[in-house]
C-alpha cells in the first residue's frame, strides 16, 4: 500500500528520466492526470496517455530529451507537501522557482494549477511540488 501516491507519480518520473527512458507508466488518479496536463502544458513532458483498465486506469507519460545532450528537459522534480507536514501559500507568498524557469504545481479551491496561474488568479493553496 502506498501511503503517499503523488510522491509515487514523482518518483516514477524522476527515475524514468535518470534512466533515459522514453516512457514511465504510473497508476492513474484524477490529482496525477491534472499534474500530468500541467507537466506537458508547460513543455516538461513530450506527450501523455491516459489508458483504461481492468483493476486501475493508468498514465503513459513519453519523457522529453535534449537533442544535443540526450539529458532530460525535467532537471529536478521535488515533492515539498508531505502527508505528515502539508505546506499551504497564500496567492501572494507562492515562491518562484529559479527566477521564474521552472514552476510550482500548487493544488488550490480552483483546481490544480501553477504557481504563476495561482498567483493571477489570487488564490493560494497546498504546494505540491516544485518542477525544473
């Protein structure tokens, strides 16, 4: 049993691309599919599958890769809201990652979304993770 399922899914992507893989499958939920549209919307990710199945619905994520380096786009993938101490931001206190290069995936009362789309829309929220 997996006690925390969002660091699962960043896991799975963070050792998917350590290893030069070109594909990861994670087990599908609706919090993993939104983080997963937000991943390929803002061009951390080539493409995404989502697939039915029998016991459990699952994510085919194509990672994306450098084509002079052969190094992932995603440098670092962080989980900074842990079930044992949740990190809540107001819209205004939601940090910026590395100037503004890489995002934070911020759960709000708006649905899932940015840190950036977080703070236009003047919402704050639960950080899940930093993205860069």
């Amino acid at each position: 049993m997996n006690t925390d399922p969002i660091a699962d899914f960043l896991t799975r992507i963070r050792n998917a691309a350590a290893a030069n893989h070109r594909v990861v499958e994670i087990p599908a939920s609706n919090l993993k599919k939104e983080m997963t549209k937000i991943l390929f919307d803002q061009g951390y990710i080539l493409s995404y599958k989502f697939e039915k199945g029998t016991s459990q619905d699952t994510i085919k994520i194509a990672l994306k890769y450098d084509g002079n380096t052969k190094e992932s786009v995603i440098r670092d993938i962080q989980r900074i809201s842990k079930p044992g101490l949740r990190k809540y931001a107001s819209s205004s206190d939601i940090p910026r990652i590395l100037n503004g290069l890489g995002i934070a995936i911020v759960s709000t009362s708006k649905g899932v979304m940015t840190g950036k789309q977080a703070h236009q829309a003047n919402v704050g929220g639960e950080v899940l993770c930093y993205v860069y």
